[in-house]
C-alpha cells in the first residue's frame, strides 16, 4: 500500500532520515519504534506527502507521490485519516465541528447523519459531553482523543497515528489499542502506528519496523523482532 | 579588497539571494491561490466571516481616522491657503487628495495594521501547531480553505471602507472649513464639486482593491511561512505588517502613473 524507497531528508545540515527502505501492507497494522527524536513523526509525514524527500522516493498505491501535482495530491489524500503528536484540532472549531470537519468536506450527509456518526466515534474514544467545548478547553489526553476520532471519521482506507495512546490512562490505551484492532478487522484498514508502548505494540502490530539512526534497522513480524539478534532492537524492546 | 569582499559584498550576496529567493516563493504562493480561486466548492460561510472581520469590523477606526485626517487636513491647507485668499480651494484640495491618494493609501495602511496583522498571527499560529498541515492531510487545500476567503474578503473591502473614508474625511474637513475657518460654504462646496470628478473617486477604489488584494496575499504568506514556536509568528507578524505597508507605498507610486493615466480627466 505505502512503500518507502531510500528516502534521506536533512533538516538544516542535520540528517533525520538516511535512506529508509520500508513496505506497508495493505490491512496490516505496522508499529514504527525507536526513540525520542529519531525521526517517527518525519517519515509519517512523508506517508502522506507533508514532507518530500530530499532524496528516494514514496509510492502510494504504486503512484510515485513526487509525480503528483497538487490538486491530484489533494485527491490521493482522501483515502488517508492521520493523528498527528500534538492532536492539531482547529482551535477556532468547536470539538464537535472539529470531528465533523472531514465529514462536512467529503460527504454529502444530512445534518442528523453527520451529528448521529460524529457522536459515536466520540463515544468510541471514551468522551462524552465534550462536543460544545472548545479544544483549548480540553486535557491533553482528551485533545489526542478528538484528533483520533477525527481520523478515524471517514473510516478512509490508511490510517497514520503519531502516538495514539502517549499521556492516555492504562485503561484508556487498552480501549484505543482495541479500537485500532477493531478498525483494522472490521473495515480492512491499513494502519501505521508509532508507539513507544511496548506492551501495545506486541500487541496490534502485524509488522514492527525500528528506527534508529535514520535508517530502519529491523522489520518483521512480533516473533521475528522478538527473537532479533540486533543489540539496539533488544535493548530497546527489552528481551 | 579581500575584506572588503568578506564585509560588505558576501552578506550582502547573501542578503540579496535570500530576497530574491523569498520573492520566488512568494509568486509561487500567488499563483497558487489565483489557481485555487475558482475551484468549488465556495466556502460562502468562511467568505463571509472574514468580510465581516476585514469590512465591518474595521469600520468604527476608519471612520475614527477619517475624520480627523480630513479635519486636520482642512486646518493646515486652510490657514496655507488663506495667505494666498485661496481659502475657498480647501473642499477641492481635500477631496481630490482623499480620493485619489490618502483614502486609498491611509485605508490600506489601517487594514494592515488590523486585519492583516491578525490574519498573519492566526495563520502563523495554524502553521506552527500543525493545523495547515492537518487540513492538508484531510485532503482540503489550506489555501483554498484559508488564503482564498481572506484575499476575496479583503479585495472586495478595502475599496468599501475607503469609500467610508473618503466621505467621512471631507465631512471632517467640512465641519473645520466651514464651522471654524469660517470659509464661505457655498464656495467650499462649488469647487469641491467642480474639481473633484466621479472618476477621481473610482480610481482611488481600483487603488484601493489592487491595494487589498496585495496585502492579503503578503500576509497570508507571511502566516504560511512562519517557524518554530511563538517568538516566529511574532516574528511573521511584523513581517506582514512592515512587507504590506512597504508594498502599499511602492505600488500606490505605480498604480497611480497608470490611473492618472487611463481614469483621470486629461486637463487635471
Ligand atoms: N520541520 C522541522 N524542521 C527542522 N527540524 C525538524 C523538523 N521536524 C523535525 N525535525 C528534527 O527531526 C528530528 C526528528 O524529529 P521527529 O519529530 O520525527 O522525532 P520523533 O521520532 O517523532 O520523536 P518523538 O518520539 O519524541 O516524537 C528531530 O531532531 C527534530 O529536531
Ligand atoms: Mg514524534
């Protein structure tokens, strides 16, 4: 569905990504570790064409996204729903337009329709009676919430989610770690998940990819990435 | 002569390259948003909310600077006039200079200061929290969502509140001319109406759209363009202030060649 062909960025001089080589499959659940500032949320964003490499390249369904011209990016998007870090909800929407907000854009929905599915997707990340707040009114937690439901709105084909359950309660991560999971075999979604959840990752994840140094250094399925013989992978997953 | 270089000439280099480069991005940036222009669907709700910012929000300190420049206008080119007993000239003179020059220009300059301040500190803050990149990322263009509404809003209502200005500033200055120069009302108003021509008054309002589309667009871009944290939407907030007023001064130099040109009676 999404694969990543030796793509380098640099920042000012400073490498990030340094030829990473990467293949999504459709329906699966890939989990991207590593740690703090190695350069998760920038090869996300270069999933969904917010960032371009500086050098490779990214297929999106076998289309070369650098081929694209804007509006046909624009179209591509469509079929994507993404969770950034810091949640991004529009702080002059309130959070029931913020949720509604894709909805409203590419779907022609009556106004009960959109109110009854937005009201539910806030009822599957656990808020109620949040939907007339403003964001800058909500917990940081609470924020990541909105921007998941958001995401998930359109039920697009690919999912990204930079840190879904980061500054959630045990409680909370267990109830999206499952809705993720529910996502992906109701619907067939594909889903890219960056974690620094241990536990949640051998949990969803289908393929582990881990990041260090601006290259993927492992990918595999849980077992395999269990058994790796990698010291960085194994320091880092603890085995 | 190889520190001379080192000094002057590379920074200078530098300085130049980066000014050109920013103006290549800048032009990207306009046609871009010419290009989004047309496209559907018509954002009629977002059109409106920032007419209602730009337009009749800014009305209340138009009306309160309008007045004054007029009034204070009437008072110095009255009592410079009266050493000539040219008095009865003021209307004119201020009618032709509000329509033709200050109205356009002093409107421009209030809009920037408060609207497009404003937009270039919400966009500034949209870019660096994420919130463009995340309309990007739900497939709606930012510029089609956002420039677009801001620039069609203030094109249309800088030659509005400039036509407010205008006639608020000769008010202004009829109230001064007549009521305390104590100049002959009929006079005033005669050469005010013989001088000043509807086509003086129309050209100042093409001014003052070319005048509102380019400061939006600056703006705009400034807000697009801004980096890390709060000091940079601080910072691309004085940018679109200080680039809109600069780019008011010097096209208002160009515009005016033209309009004088293909507006304005061929006897004045
Ligand atoms: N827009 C940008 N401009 C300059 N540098 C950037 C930019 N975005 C990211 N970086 C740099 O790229 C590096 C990787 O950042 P990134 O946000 O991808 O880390 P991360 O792996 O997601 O970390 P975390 O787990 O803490 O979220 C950092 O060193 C950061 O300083
Ligand atoms: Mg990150």
């Amino acid at each position: 569905m999404i694969k990543l062909v030796d793509v380098h960025k640099n920042f000012a001089g400073q490498k990030v990504l340094n030829g990473i080589n990467l293949q999504i499959r459709k329906g699966e659940i890939t989990v991207i570790i590593g740690t703090s500032g190695v350069g998760k949320s920038v090869l996300l964003k270069h999933m969904i064409g917010l960032l371009r490499p500086d050098r490779g390249k990214v297929f999106i369904a076998g289309v070369d996204l650098g081929t694209l011209s804007s509006p046909a990016l624009v179209e591509m998007r469509k079929k994507f729903g993404m969770l950034f870090q810091g949640a991004a909800l529009f702080d002059s929407l309130t959070v029931f337009e913020n949720v509604a907000f894709p909805l409203v854009e590419h779907s022609n929905l009556t106004v009960e329709k959109i109110r009854e599915r937005v009201m539910e997707k806030l009822d599957l990340v656990g808020l109620h009676d949040v939907d007339k707040k403003m964001p800058s009114e909500l917990s940081g937690g609470m924020k990541k919430r909105v921007g998941l439901a958001r995401a998930i709105i359109l039920e697009p084909e690919v999912i990204l989610y930079d840190e879904p359950t980061t500054g959630l309660d045990p409680i909370m991560t267990d109830s999206v770690d499952n809705l993720i999971l529910a996502m992906q075999q109701r619907l067939k979604i594909t889903s890219v998940v960056i974690s620094h959840d241990i536990k949640s990752t051998f949990d969803i994840a289908d393929q582990i990819a881990m990041m260090h140094e601006g290259k993927i250094i492992e990918a595999g399925a849980p077992e395999i990435f269990r058994a790796s013989k990698n010291p960085v992978v194994a320091k880092f997953i603890g085995t | 002569m190889e520190r001379f270089l080192k000094i002057f000439a590379e920074p200078l280099g530098k300085r130049i390259n980066s000014v050109i480069h920013s103006l290549g991005h800048w032009s990207l940036f306009l046609f871009e948003s010419l290009a989004w222009l047309p496209r559907k669907p018509y954002r009629m709700g977002n059109l409106l909310r920032q007419m209602e910012f730009i337009g009749v929000k800014s009305t209340p300190i138009i009306i309160l600077t309008g007045v004054f420049v007029g009034a204070v206008f009437a008072l110095q080119t009255g009592k410079s006039f009266a050493m000539f007993n040219a008095e009865t000239l003021v209307g004119a003179t201020i009618g032709l200079s509000l329509t033709r020059e200050i109205g356009p220009v002093f409107t421009a300059l209030m809009v920037t200061a408060r609207a497009c301040s404003a937009m270039a500190a919400e966009l500034g803050t949209m870019r660096v929290t994420e919130q463009i990149d995340a309309l990007d990322t739900m497939a709606v263009s930012p510029i089609h969502y956002l420039v677009v509404p801001r620039m069609i809003a203030t094109t249309l209502m800088t030659p509005l509140l400039t036509a407010i200005f205008d006639l608020i500033g000769v008010i202004g200055a009829y109230f001064v001319g007549i009521k305390l120069l104590e100049i002959s009302e009929g006079a005033f108003l005669d050469k005010l109406y013989y001088y000043v021509d509807i086509r003086d008054f129309f050209g100042g309002l093409i001014k003052a759209a070319f005048f509102g589309f380019f400061i939006s667009v600056i703006s705009c871009y400034s807000g697009f363009t801004a980096k890390g944290g709060a000091e940079g939407v601080g910072r691309s907030t004085t940018r679109a202030v200080v680039a809109s007023s600069v780019v008011v001064l010097i096209t208002d130099y160009f515009l005016t060649t033209w309009i004088l040109e293909y507006f304005s009676r061929p006897t004045v």
